[in-house]
C-alpha cells in the first residue's frame, strides 16, 4: 500500500483473474501484445498512474544511457490499484511478451513471485541493488531469501501534532490518549487522526502497533502467529481506547489518509498518524492544498478570524508513537518496487535497465517531483532532497527501524479479514478478538470459506 499523493506527490489490492486473453486488453488503452519485428529491443515499462510523468522522464533517460542497445518505454496502468493488479495478472497469466518491467505494490511481491510471474534477481545483481538501499524498504522486495522486486520509492508514517497544543511530542499511544483527553475537558481540539475505515488503511494501523509490541502476523512459511503473546492484545486495546474516548474524532471508524489531513486543516485535530504528504499539503495554496489550514484564536480552537495565526504555524513531526515506552515504534512501510516479468523476452536487458530507472536521479526526481520518498540511504544527504522534506531525518529514521507487511501470498485476504474484524474500532473487545483474528488469518492462509 501506498499512501495518499498530495499533487506535488497512493494504494491497495484485489484477487487475480487466472484467465484472460491479450486480445481482451485492447480497451483498457495498454501497450499491445507483440513486439517489435526489428530494431533494438523495446522493454515495455508499466507504472501506477500516480506520477506518471515522472516514470515516463525515468525511462527516456535510460533509454539514451542504454546507447541504442534498447529502448524503454514507460505505460501507464489504471488509476486504481485494484485495476492496476488486474491488468497485470491478466496480461501475465496470458503469457504476453511485451510486459517486461511491472511497478508492483509491495504487497504483492509475495503473490506474483509465488504465482511466477515475475522473476528472481540475479544474485550478483540483488547484492548491487542491496548495497545503498535502505533495508526495510529492501524488505519488502524480498521473498523466501530472494529478491524478487526491486524497491524504486517507499514511504512512512509519523506523528504530526500541533505546539500550541502539545508543545512536546506525545512518545507513546497512552501519553497521546491521555493528553487527547486532557484536551477535551478543556474544550480544546482533541482528536487524533488515524485510518480507522474498513480498508487497507486500518490493517496497517494494526501491524505496526502488533509489531512495535514485538509481535508477528504471520510467518513467511505461513505460520499464524497474530495469538502468540502479549502484543497483539496490547495493538487492538490501543486502538479500541483512541476509538471510544470521549475526545475522539466521531467519523474515525471510517476516517482514511485524507480525512486526517483534512481535519488537522481544519482545526479540529491535535494529533494525527500520517505520511509525508500532509506537510506539502498544508504548506501548499488552495485549491491543491490547504493554504496553512484555518485560523486559530488564541487557545487554538478553529476560527473564521483572521487573527494572523494559522494551524501551519504550530505544525510539528515526530517519530511515530511508541507502543512499549522502551522500544522504537516499527512503522509498516509501503512504496513501489520494481519487477522483471517471466515473459519477457529481454529479461536480462530488463534487469539491467531496472538498475537505471531506480538510479540516484531517478530517485531523486520521484521524490522532488513526484512527492514519493526514496529507497536509496545517500539521498537523505541530499540537500535538494531535505529542502522538499523537512521532516527528511525523521522519516529516514523511522524507514530504518520500518516493519513490512507478512511476506505470504495469501496477504490480501489477510488484510481483508482483518479490516472487517477491526472496524469499527470503537467496538473492539480487546477480551475475545484475538483468538478471532487467528482463525480467520488461518482461514485466509489456507484459502477456506469467503472473505468479507
């Protein structure tokens, strides 16, 4: 899953259809089945719709570095995920040569390396790529000791909060409830902002609070491990708690990335869990962004006043909060990796090329351009890099401590089952879910019964 793209920078999933035809692909305005007869080869290059453009410079770069030996040639998926994950396993399950280079979801490496629709990295080549890369955002490419996708961009929460409100960062969820709550008895903005509604969202909230308590999901071999100890426990209390506070925000049962923006613009949050992209957003003018959000008076509740202060003006980051007060927060990253198809033709021209579209100025433009931060350790020294991100360090940081999503074949129906079984999140029992979400995770593992 990628995370929301403010316009100067998104993502989930569905289950493959294992049978189409090339032919039946024409209307979806993709590139076409064949290939070219002579001439250098063409190494068709397909990417999310989100920034586009930038992929599409990306790969007439590497085109000119590649010297007339190839050609890449960006295509445009569909603007949705789902539909994105579709054409894809349409295309690969019909055998199409002229697939040869796939942006895929971290989400999915599992799937299509286990479905083999795309290839390993040569061993020399994954250890080239590792050197450099960040390591959780490497993660999420590898599967069953191979790489199998090679990571382009990724991205991370932090805490946003308002100064005027909190002058120092809540460190952990508990210290965050209670000050929330502190807030509004006080009848000041209280809400914190987390992705409550019944989606992807929510089952990242939930992995990242059941991995910061030290707990697991699900093994790589499949081994449901979500009812072993403790944390699991301590995450859906967590969330049950944010959820049924009296200074909670009211829609947050079906609250996603951009309600929390929104409602930090507003005025009426103090604290939200979010990605890189609400600081572009509230520092950016209408109508693409929120033009330092709204003003505030004096105690810092919204207010229709020009009172020369607005919630851009007390807008702060900080790590993620902790679930354990002794052990860094593990922030479930997403991104976009970048995978060889079985069926192509040039799979070593295509290996190659990957290596040049995920190269330092490639990175570099995606992140300044595109708003998608970068896998490679070195850029976070950029300055050009640190000047379109302020909170750079924080987010480098909490890549470098990142946990991924359960590296099964099986993880979209996992997040399915998950995000029926959590939501609302006020309704919660901490007493009696656990043992539910094992055996639905098991069921999903095992592909039995039907998701929700």
């Amino acid at each position: 899953m990628r995370a929301p793209v403010h316009p100067l920078s998104r993502r989930r999933a569905g289950r493959p259809l294992v049978a189409a035809a090339c032919a039946l692909l024409a209307a979806a305005a993709l590139a076409g089945c064949g290939s070219a007869a002579s001439g250098p080869p063409v190494l068709n290059f397909y990417t999310p719709a989100d920034n586009a453009s930038g992929y599409a410079a990306a790969a007439e770069a590497c085109t000119n570095a590649a010297g007339g030996r190839y050609s890449v040639v960006q295509q445009t998926l569909p603007k949705a995920a789902d539909d994105q994950r579709l054409q894809l396993a349409r295309r690969l399950v019909a055998g199409d040569p002229a697939v040869d280079i796939v942006g895929i979801d971290v989400t999915w490496t599992a799937e299509f390396a286990e479905a083999g629709w795309i290839a390993p990295f040569p061993e020399d080549v994954a250890r080239e790529i590792q050197q450099g890369t960040l390591q959780g955002a490497y993660e999420t490419g590898t599967y069953k000791d191979r790489l199998w996708a090679a990571p382009l961009n990724t991205n991370t929460q932090l805490l946003w909060y308002r100064t005027d409100l909190s002058p120092t960062p809540p460190a952990t969820w508990d210290e965050m409830i209670r000050r929330s709550e502190e807030l509004h008895q006080r009848g000041l903005p209280s809400y914190i902002e987390v992705q409550g509604a019944q989606y992807e969202g929510l089952s990242v909230w939930f992995n990242t609070l059941l991995t910061s308590a030290g707990g697991q999901l699900v093994s790589e071999n499949g081994d449901v491990l979500v009812d072993k100890g403790p944390a699991a426990r301590q995450a859906v209390s967590i969330m049950q708690r944010v959820a049924a506070s009296p200074a909670s925000d009211p829609s947050l049962s079906v609250a996603k990335e951009n309600d929390g923006r929104l409602a930090m613009e507003a005025g009426t949050a103090a604290f939200q869990v979010n990605y890189p992209f609400v600081n572009a957003s509230i520092n950016t003018p209408p109508p693409d962004g929120g033009g330092g959000g709204t003003f505030i008076d004096e105690q810092g509740r919204p207010t229709t006043q020009d009172t020369g202060r607005r919630v851009a003006d007390v807008f702060a980051w900080a790590p993620y909060p902790r679930v354990d007060p002794n052990r860094p927060a593990t922030v479930t990253i997403g991104g976009l990796n970048l995978g060889v198809s079985t069926t192509s033709r040039h799979q070593d021209l295509a290996f190659e090329a990957v290596q040049c579209l995920r190269n330092r100025e490639n990175q570099l433009h995606n992140a300044t351009e595109g708003g998608v931060p970068p896998t490679l350790a070195a850029l976070y020294d950029d300055l050009s890099f640190q000047q379109e991100y302020p909170a750079w360090e924080a987010i480098r940081d909490s890549l470098e401590n990142a946990s991924v999503r359960p590296k099964t074949p099986a993880y979209q129906s996992i997040s399915i089952v998950l995000a029926d079984l959590l939501n609302p999140p006020a309704s919660i029992n901490p007493d009696t879910i656990v043992p539910q979400l094992a055996d639905q995770v098991q069921r999903a593992v095992n592909s039995e019964g039907l998701v929700p």
